[in-house]
C-alpha cells in the first residue's frame, strides 16, 4: 500500500489496529475496501491483512483478533472480489490472458481501466468471459 494511505488509515484506525503495520502488504487499491470492512466492524481488532489467494483468485484477507489464519473475515473475502486491488474502483475477476498463466488463482479483481492499462504490459489480463479467452 502506498505509504500515505496507510499513515491516513492507521490515524482515522489506530483504535482498530493491533499493529501499525497491519496493511503494509495490502494493495494500494484495497485501502477503501479497508476503509469499509473497519466501519462495518468497529468492534473488532485487527491484527493481520494481507492480499490472500484462493481458488478463483486473490482476495484481501483480514483477520480479527483470534481469527486463525483459515478463518479470515468474511465481509472482506467476498468484497475484494469487486474492488479494484491497483485503483480501488468496481472491479471483476480479470484472467491472465496467457494460455499457460490461465490458472483461476492468479485472478485478480481489476477495473477496466487497470486492465486496460495493464494490456501494454506482459502479462496481460482478460475478463473470464469465454469469448475473451480466443
Ligand atoms: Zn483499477
């Protein structure tokens, strides 16, 4: 996460945050995700978040005190999935458009604009729609 963001989150956080370096392997684009699970859970204490991977992609994972790592918190698991992890913005599950990188867990949710910007680079990622695989 860029640094900013994450000085901006522990201040407006610092009461939910068990370390000052809880989201400092978070996507930058994952900070208003985290933004919106710490208000919609006030009175929880995080001590871990991190860009987690699971079948069909990468989620951001966030623990709750006493949660074990096979346990993170649920609002933020199925949230990720449509934010943008590099802007923030609505976002859908984008696929590496290489036939050898085509794995679901190197799913990444990405806005359009993301993954348009990331066409020009390698590997490039497309939208799970089958006739964006050809
Ligand atoms: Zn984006």
């Amino acid at each position: 996460m860029h640094p900013v963001l994450g000085e901006r989150l522990r201040t407006d956080f610092s009461h939910l945050l068990a370390s000052p370096t809880l989201m400092f392997f978070t996507p930058t684009g994952w900070e208003a995700l985290l933004r919106r699970i710490f208000r919609h859970s006030p009175h929880l204490v995080f001590t871990r978040a991190e860009q987690g991977i699971r079948r069909d992609g990468a989620f951001l994972a966030v623990y709750p005190q006493g949660a074990s790592l096979q346990d993170p918190h649920p609002f933020a698991r199925e949230e990720s999935t449509l934010v943008c992890k590099w802007c923030g913005e609505d976002a859908r599950l984008a696929f590496p458009s290489q036939r050898r990188l085509r794995n679901t867990r190197l799913a990444i949710p990405l806005c359009r604009e993301c993954r348009d910007q990331g066409a020009a680079n390698s590997p490039t990622f497309v939208w799970g729609d089958r006739e964006e695989y050809h």
